[in-house]
C-alpha cells in the first residue's frame, strides 16, 4: 500500500464515520467529539496534525461512545475508527463496519438488513476507484470479525 493509498482510506473512512454521526449527534447534541475525531483525521491526511495525535484522538471519540444507545454508540465508535486509520490503515474496516451498524440499529428489528444493506452499497459507491478491488478483497476476508456487515 502507498501512502496515497493510505490517505485515500483514511478520508473514506472519515466519509463513511461522518454519513451516520447525525446518529450520535442526535442523541447528544452538545457533545462534538466524534465530529472533532473526524476533522482531526481530515487534518492528518492533510499533514496537519501527526500520526501519534489523531492516534490519541480515536481514544476521544470512543469515550463518546460510552453507554449510549446503539446507533448513536457505532456512530461514535465509526468516528474513533476513522481517525485511527492515520495510526493503522487497517482501522478503515472499523470505521465502516461500525457505521453499517450505526444504520442497521437505527430502524426497527424487521428493517435493519434493508438499512444494512443500503449503508454497504452508499459506502461502496464511494470507495475510491484505485482502491475497490483493495477493499472489496479485504471486507471478504475480514467479514467474520467485522460482524458480517460486509455480505452483500
């Protein structure tokens, strides 16, 4: 991977963290740490902020995160996953994973694979050309620990 690659999954993640933050922001609206965690991994792809601060930023936007209800919970946890992408590439897959979840746990029961679907194919429709075949590969491979939020 180059690091235009690295870049390039890093603001993919942030697009797809911050297309579910109205999920947190809804549930708490005074609190702008997911929204924070994002703009500091933008700043990171745009040099900046180093790594090892928007690495301590995940941690932040986590801690949002705490004892909320679903939706609003993945949406923070999405957050915190893209702007760890500046740390470790592979936290791409969180961030997306969780804001399928984010969706999926925002309708009812019956609706949530419809939601879950729709939000996989908003991602995808946005993942950097460059990079599909990169990122398809690894949602297969990484399916199981991702929840299974990838089939589709």
């Amino acid at each position: 991977m180059t690091d235009e690659d690295h870049l390039l999954l890093a603001e993919w993640a942030a697009l797809c963290a911050e297309h579910v933050l109205p999920f947190f922001e809804q549930a708490c609206p005074e609190d702008t740490r997911p929204r924070d965690a994002i703009a500091v991994g933008r700043a990171w792809i745009r040099g900046e902020v180093r790594m090892r601060d928007a690495h301590k930023t995940a941690f932040v936007a986590n801690a949002a995160a705490r004892g909320l209800p679903d939706p609003a919970r993945f949406a923070a946890l999405a957050a915190g996953q893209a702007v760890a992408v500046a740390h470790v590439a592979a936290h791409y897959l969180g961030a997306a994973a969780y804001a399928i979840r984010a969706a999926a746990a925002s309708v009812a029961v019956g609706s949530a694979e419809g939601a879950r679907l729709k939000e996989l194919g908003w991602q995808r429709e946005r993942l950097p050309t460059t990079l599909r075949d990169l990122v398809l590969d690894d949602q297969r491979a990484r399916n199981d620990i991702c929840w299974g939020v990838f089939t589709g």
